[in-house]
C-alpha cells in the first residue's frame, strides 16, 4: 500500500445531515443545515455552528429540535443550508409545515419523519461561532417509519449523509454486519 498525506482534513463519512430548528425572538420560525455535529451520548446532541441567524436563534431561546434529513426532502434540507434567515423567511420560502414542538421553545417540521427536540445544555464559545450541547428532551417519530418492534426503520425513512469530500448527499448504505456482534469471532 502506499499512503498520502492529506494535511488537515477532516474526512470522516457519513456526516449525518441535520435540520436544526429554531424561534427567532419575534417567533419567526427557522431551519439551518447542519453536518457537523453528532450525538455526543445517547440523550445529547452536540452541533458546531457558525455565525448564523440559528446560532443568534439557539442563545436567545435556549432550544432547538434536530430532524434528520431524509432523500425525499433533499432539496428543502439543501435549501436550509444555503439561504439564510437573516434574508429570507425560509420557513415560507420552503413549503414546509412549521408548528410548536410540544416540548421545547423550538419549532418542529412536519414533513420531516423523525426529530428530536433539545433544550440547550451547555454553549461554548458564543453566538459568534459556538458549540452547541443540547438534552433530548423528546424524540417524536411518524408511526409509518417504526418496524414491527417499534424501533425506528431507516430503510423505511431513508436518511441521506453529506459526503464531504464531493460535496454531495447520498443515501445511507445497506447492512453489512451486526454490531456488538460481528467481532465476536475475533474474541
Ligand atoms: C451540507 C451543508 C452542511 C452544513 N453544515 C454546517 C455546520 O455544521 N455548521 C454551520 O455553522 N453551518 C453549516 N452549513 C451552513 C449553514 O447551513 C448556512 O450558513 C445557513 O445559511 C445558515 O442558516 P441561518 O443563517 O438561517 O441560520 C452547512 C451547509 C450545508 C449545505
């Protein structure tokens, strides 16, 4: 083998693409595009944002919700991430149904099957370009999504990733093993 060095790159895959949303102080409802970020821990979800209209959003509310974006949304999800909402409504703008999340001060986006809805936990940095720590406080499911066990089904929804490196979206790949499992002929 023979190997290159890339320099400073991050080239981690998949990067999953969440839609964060957010109230601005007037209640104006706003999502943002977001793939750099994770869930730090089964109940928190950790997401590195700049200078944004959702960064200002977050600080101010202390909320947000995360739907993962799915292939039959991919042009509203990339839409979220290349306009803004310091210049546009684009809760209008993109067609898509916002309502109240039940359980934060954060809007929630219909069509989008899964979300889960964060109460700000930890901020570092500021608004000017931060790290966000949010608790999932609930996660809400479109009940057609779920398998016969009720566990959420991703071929059913199929989530789409951001290849960094194209700078493209694609969908999330087939099964290849069991985790927690397939090592265990190495044991
Ligand atoms: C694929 C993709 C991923 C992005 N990931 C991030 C990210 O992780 N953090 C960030 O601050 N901006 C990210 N952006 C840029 C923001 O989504 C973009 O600046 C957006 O306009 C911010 O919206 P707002 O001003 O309405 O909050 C991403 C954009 C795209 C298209």
């Amino acid at each position: 083998m023979a190997f290159k060095n890339l320099g400073s790159a991050g080239e981690l895959f998949p990067q999953s693409v969440f839609i964060i949303g957010s109230y601005d102080q007037n209640g104006t409802p706003n999502a943002m595009n977001a793939a750099w970020a994770g869930e730090c821990s089964r109940h928190e979800i950790c997401v590195n944002i700049g200078n944004h209209k959702t960064t200002a959003n977050i600080v101010a509310r202390g909320a947000f919700t995360v739907a993962p974006a799915d292939a039959a949304h991919v042009v509203e999800a990339d839409y979220f991430g290349i306009a803004s909402g310091n210049d546009t409504d684009k809760a209008a703008a993109s067609g898509m149904t916002f309502t109240q999340s039940e359980f934060v001060d954060a809007p929630v986006i219909e069509e989008f099957p899964l979300t889960m809805e964060c109460e700000v936990t930890a901020i570092q940095g500021d608004k000017q370009g931060a790290r966000i720590v949010g608790r999932i406080v609930n996660t809400r499911v479109d009940e057609s999504m779920l398998d016969e066990e009720g566990r959420v089904d991703f071929d059913k929804m199929r989530p789409i990733v951001y290849d960094s490196t194209r700078r493209i979206y694609r969908v999330v790949g087939e099964e290849v093993g069991q985790a927690w499992g397939a090592g265990m002929t190495l044991m």
